[in-house]
C-alpha cells in the first residue's frame, strides 16, 4: 500500500521516490540555522553577562531553539515555492513576474504539503517497534562497533566521545534538566528527521534518479547520512553519528515515511540520555 496518492508517482510499493526540489532551501536553511543560532548566543550572552565562551541552560536553548527555526524555515519554504498553482496566479496558473523566476519555476512540482512533500506520518505497526530495535541497537551496538578502531589512536575515548552530552546536560539540573532532556529527546529527533531525511534524502533521491533504482537510493542515503554527521560538528563522534543516519536514511526510505526514523532517532537519543542521568 501506498502513503501517498498514487496520482504523484512519488510513491511506488512502499519506498520513497524523491523530490525534484529541496536542494537549495537545504543549504540555506542549514547555513541561515546555524548562523542565525551563533548570533543568537552571543546576543544572550551578551545580555545576561556571561563570560566569554561560556555556555549555560540559557544558552543551550536559545542555540537549538534558533537552529530549528532554520532547519523547518527550509522544509516549509520548499513546500511552499514549489506547492501547484493556485487559482489568480496568472495565466495557465503561471505566477506572475513579480514572483521571480524561482517561485514560477518551483510551481507544480510538490504538493503543497509537508506531510505529502516529506512524509511526516507515524503507523503505530512497525514504525514504533522497528524504529525502538533500531535506534536502541544503533546507540548501544553499532556506534561502539564503528568507533572502535579510533581507541589505539585516542587516549580515554569512551570519555572524550561522551563530552557532547555531559558538555550539553551538565550546565544544568533539575526543571532544567527536564526541559533540555525533553528538546534532546523529543525536538531534535523530529526537526532532524524532517529535515535530513524529509527534506535532505528526497532532495537527492531526486537529483541522483538518473543513476538507477540501487545506486541512486544508496547513495542518497549515504550522503544524507554524511551531511547529518557533519551537521554536528564532532569530529570524533562523526563516524558513529554517519552510521547512524545511515541507519535513519534506509528506515525513511524503505518505509516510505519519517515515522520509523523519528522513533528510531528519539530511542537513541534518550538512551544517552538516560545513560548520563544515571551515571551523574
């Protein structure tokens, strides 16, 4: 059975078909994100007389809070320039010359709808059970296997590869701990999931099309995977962060929707969450 309205052709026995847009809204919702975040910072920061380079709840919030905004700006912005003409948009539903040459070329190519344009569905079976396997396997199987090799090279790695979340959930506690442990958990996997593998992986899939039904789907979801580890600007966590949105990317794709990846990446999530609680 198919998700989407078999009208499309987006759709074909349950795996994702890509979009022939999203490219370009990516890269500025992902440059715009983070740079917008770094101001935003430095503005509380700078407002509440923190030290330089210091970070604090305040600051943890403000940052994901601000890059988020970036990150859905692009998928609602691809949705919109490239949703079907509406009626008194001109001729033939040809937007008029005052649009721009992007916003009447992009007409017609989706759908108008993020949930239609990026999957953004969740079917309780097998989405909640395959999506719990996979990114509770992926935090306490794969990243370890992954990021072995780097032990000979790198002193007390265990403790070096959990910095970023000590560093993130150590500025604080109690509500405030509860609060970034519920955006950690439950934020980042949904904004993240539409964006890498709602916007990002279709993007590719449709750009890559001309490469074949194997080759295009696996390295669209390689290269997802790649931008979504990079993404996060950790350089010994990257190969562990690559696999799993590897993992993410072929989930997305198989099941022709975001809900086995959102699940699959908040298990992850709150699995180091849960970790750090414990032991701290």
């Amino acid at each position: 059975m198919s998700d989407r309205d078999a009208s499309s052709g987006r759709w074909r026995e349950g795996r994702t078909i890509g979009n022939p847009f999203g490219i370009g809204e990516g890269v500025a919702g992902l440059l715009a994100g983070f740079l917008a975040s770094v101001v935003a910072v430095g503005s509380y920061a700078a407002l509440v007389h923190l030290p330089a380079g210091a970070t604090t709840y305040g600051t943890d919030v403000v940052s994901l809070l601000v890059l988020w905004t970036g990150l859905v700006g692009a998928v609602v912005t691809a949705t919109r320039l490239h949703a079907p003409a509406r009626k008194g948009t001109g001729p033939g539903g040809i937007a008029p010359a005052g649009a721009g040459h992007l916003f009447a070329a992009g007409r017609g190519s989706g759908t108008g709808s993020v949930v239609q344009d990026f999957g953004l569905r969740l079917r309780p079976w097998p989405d909640i059970p395959l999506g719990l396997v996979a990114g509770v396997g992926a935090q306490l199987l794969l990243v370890p296997l992954l990021e072995a090799p780097l032990m000979p090279f790198v002193h007390h790695l265990s403790e070096r590869l959990g910095h970023p979340t000590t560093q993130l959930l150590g500025s604080t506690s109690g509500a405030g701990l509860v609060v970034l442990s519920i955006l950690v958990c439950a934020g980042s996997p949904l904004v993240e999931e539409l964006f890498f593998r709602g916007l990002v992986l279709r993007a590719l899939l449709g750009r890559l099309e001309h490469l074949g039904q194997r080759l295009a789907p696996a390295l669209s979801i390689v290269l997802s995977g790649l931008v979504f580890a990079l993404a996060h600007f950790e350089a010994l966590q990257l190969i562990g962060l690559a696999g799993f949105g590897i993992v993410l990317g072929y989930l997305a794709f198989r099941t022709g929707r975001l809900g086995s990846s959102i699940v699959a990446h908040v298990a992850f999530n709150s699995t180091t969450v849960i970790w750090y609680v414990v032991h701290h």
